[in-house]
C-alpha cells in the first residue's frame, strides 16, 4: 500500500514537470506564420533556443528558434508538426522583406537623382531667361526666379523665348518633363507604386532638355551676382 502510494506520488511529480517543461505559444493573425496554439514539448531545445537569443526575447521568437533547432511541436489538434516548417516560412519573409526594402531604396536613390537633376534645369531656365529678357542678373532677381516652381519658370520661358523651331521644342520638352515630374512626386508620397524604370525615363528626358539648354545658351555670358 505504501509502496503504491510511493509511486503515485512519483507518477504526480513526473507528470507535473511534464507540464511545466511544456510551452505554449500563440501566433495571432497577421503575424506572417499561420495563427493558432502550439505547444513547444522538447524542454532541452527550449532551453536551447532561449539561451540563443538576446535577453528580453518574445515568445515568436522562441518559438522561431526552437523550430529551427527541429524542437517538437504539437497544434491544438494534437498534430506533430514537420520540422523547421515554421522557421522556413520565417526566413522565406526575412528574404522578401529584404529584397522589397532593397528596391524602395533604388526607388528612392533614382528619384534622388532626378530631383536634383529638375533643380539644375530649372537653375539653366533661369539663365535663358535673364538672356532672352536682356536683364542683368541682380541678387533680387535671381532669388525671386530661383523660388518660382518649374510650371512658373516654364511659363516665363514659353512668353519670352524666341520663335524659332529649337525653342518651340524646348517648351514641348519642358512640357512633358514637368508631367513627368508631377506624377512621380505623387506616387513618391502616396500609396502607388513607383519604380526605377519611370525615374529612369524621366532622367533621360532631363538629360536631352539640358543638353538642349545648353545648346541655346551657347557661350552667352550674364553679369555675375
């Protein structure tokens, strides 16, 4: 009778231990790993995959480590879980994470680059104008047109430009350049996707106005600020 009150109280403890040695973990929807209750039974790899990570780390961070380590899973149906199954899924998201964060920097860096080209056009539509005008280029001057927008710029170089073929092209480019420019800031601060192929074009269209610019500029000289 003591004997199997002894080992009752052995099958007690064993089975308590049994409990605490197992974790739960909980994956919510819109956690990028399919949502429901698991249950983590390999107390080693627990500990194990606890010991791999920072202090303070979350329990879907646990639960990532321990399947990378094959740690045993169970769903709330009582289903052993193939291996690494969840942690694949982590990685095949870290991968496109990466590549998508990747190609919103080249999307940034050519939009970069055409900002800064639009500046030195709109800086050479000030000088055509100040030529055609036949004004000297005051500091006043220089700082009222430096601050007009490039419709504004564009506008004064359609009133003022002569009426020659070269010009009339010019306006047209400038026209269409603007557009461009337009419809890229939007999609740069909304939800709409823009991509380097449009900043590209939009590039090689400036370069083709500058080159033009420059072209009708010529060796003309203005006074200095």
């Amino acid at each position: 009778m003591g004997g199997n009150g002894a080992r009752s109280g052995k099958f007690q403890k064993r089975r308590r231990c049994a409990i605490i040695n197992v974790m739960k973990v909980k994956i919510k929807k819109g956690d990028h790993l399919p949502a429901g209750e698991y249950e983590l039974t390999n107390r080693d790899k627990i500990e194990r995959a606890k010991n791999a990570l920072p202090p303070g780390a979350i329990n879907r961070e646990v639960f990532i480590e321990y399947d990378k380590i094959a740690g045993r899973i169970v769903d709330s149906k009582g289903n052993v879980l193939p291996p690494q199954s969840f942690w694949k899924l982590e990685v095949r998201r870290k991968i496109v994470r990466t590549l998508a964060e990747r190609e919103r920097a080249r999307e940034h860096s050519r939009y970069g680059e055409f900002i800064i080209q639009t500046n030195y056009v709109q800086y050479l539509l000030i000088l055509l104008i100040l030529v055609r005008a036949r004004r000297p280029s005051t500091n006043k001057l220089w700082a009222k047109l430096e601050r007009l927008p490039l419709g504004g710029l564009l506008e004064i170089v359609n009133l003022c430009t002569q009426d020659a073929p070269v010009e009339n092209k010019l306006v047209q480019w400038l026209r269409k350049y603007k557009d461009a420019r337009d419809a890229l800031a939007h999609k740069m601060f909304t939800t709409e996707k823009l991509t380097p192929k449009e900043c590209e074009a939009a590039i090689k269209s400036g370069k083709a106005i500058i080159k033009l610019l420059n072209k009708i500029l010529g060796t003309k000289t203005l006074p200095s600020l």
